[in-house]
C-alpha cells in the first residue's frame, strides 16, 4: 500500500485504494485535470504517478499515453546506470531514442522534479530513470505500451548477454537503419495489436 502522503484523495471517497493490474477495467479509470482534481472516477490518484505523466504531456503535445511500472528487469537494468545497447533487432528499437534520467533522487513528488524528467525525454519515445525502472511514451496507447514491454525485454535480454560473457553490440550505422525499420510509433502501434485481441479474450470483463 502507498504511503498516505503520496496519494491524492478525493473529497467523499469511500472506495478501496487500488485495484491490481490483474482486476483493473476501464470503468476503474480515472479522469483528471492538468491540476490533477479528479474529474471522473472515485478513487484516489497517485500523486507521484499525475507529477511524472502531467510534466510529460504538457512537454510533449504529441503524447497520448505515457507507460510506466516497476518492472523486474526494468528496475535491475535502472540501476547500472547505462543505456541499452543495440544488442538485438528488437533492442535496435530505442537506438539514439531512449535517455537516462539520474540520479535518483527520491519518490517525484516536486513538480520541478516533473518537469527536468521531461526535458531529459526530450523528443525521444523511451526513458531509463537510474535505480527506477523504464518509462515510455507513444503517439497511441497501444504503441506506449507495446514500446515498455519491447524495452523491459530489451533489458532482460541485455542483463542474460552481459551476465553470459562479453556483448558485442550491433554497429551504429545497422542499428540506425534497423530503428527506422522497427522503432516507429505506427510500428509499435499494430505490434501491439495481436495482445490486446489476446488480452481481451482472456478477460472479457476489462471493458466493463
């Protein structure tokens, strides 16, 4: 459970605090403001979550959605403090796209904090915040999310390389091409379409 002072409460909620990502459907959604005052829904916003995403969208116009967990292998890589390599054709993805944000500096609660995350983005689609875990952003849904899985992967797949032996990465001019080949938003977009066919077959009841 998250700590009191980091969640935002609306006046007059009864509800729980949060829904697992197991359980979640579209009706636990909620809807805020650019102040982060809760406009549809009846649960508390997390206000470290509104301080990262509401920096981002109001830097980056062109973002629709924005993905973030603390993932396993995101948060192990998070904390080599390096960037992903072009060790793969799937890693290529993020090739000259991606940015590390560091150090850590506690939970992002200041929006001044906010704020200098999104200036490190910059115009890219993917972000390593050091001993944090990954985030990306998409021109769709459908490609924020399918670029966090493709990265949390990424790092998966790096952590095996290097924990194997010595990496030998891809050559810059390759993977440069190899990124204008598999690292496009509409890319990641129809990428992501056999899951979601799969995911809502699986649980119906998520558009509840």
């Amino acid at each position: 459970m998250l700590p009191r002072e980091i969640l935002n409460f609306p006046n007059g909620t009864g509800s729980t605090l949060g829904v697992h990502f197991s359980q979640i459907r579209t009706s636990d959604l909620q809807l805020v403001d650019h102040d982060g005052n809760i406009l549809i829904g009846n649960r508390p916003i997390n206000t470290a979550g509104f301080t990262i995403h509401s920096a981002l969208h109001k830097a980056r116009p062109d973002v629709i959605a924005a993905a973030h967990t603390h993932s396993t292998y995101g948060k192990a890589f998070s904390a080599l403090g390096t960037p992903l390599l072009p060790l793969t054709q799937d890693s290529c993805a993020f090739y000259d796209d991606h940015a590390l944000f560091n150090p850590f500096s506690g939970v992002v609660l200041e929006d001044s904090e906010g704020e200098k995350l999104s200036q490190t983005l910059g115009n890219r689609k993917a972000i390593i915040l050091q001993n944090h875990g990954l985030l990306t952003v998409g021109t769709s849904v459908e490609a924020a999310a399918w670029w966090f899985i493709t990265m949390d992967n990424a790092a998966h797949a790096q952590l095996l390389a290097q924990a194997a032996g010595t990496v030998r990465p891809i050559a810059p001019d390759v993977a440069r091409k190899t990124a204008s080949q598999v690292g496009s938003d509409l890319g990641g977009y129809f990428s992501f379409q056999p899951l979601w066919d799969w995911i809502v077959a699986q649980e119906p009841d998520l558009l509840d």
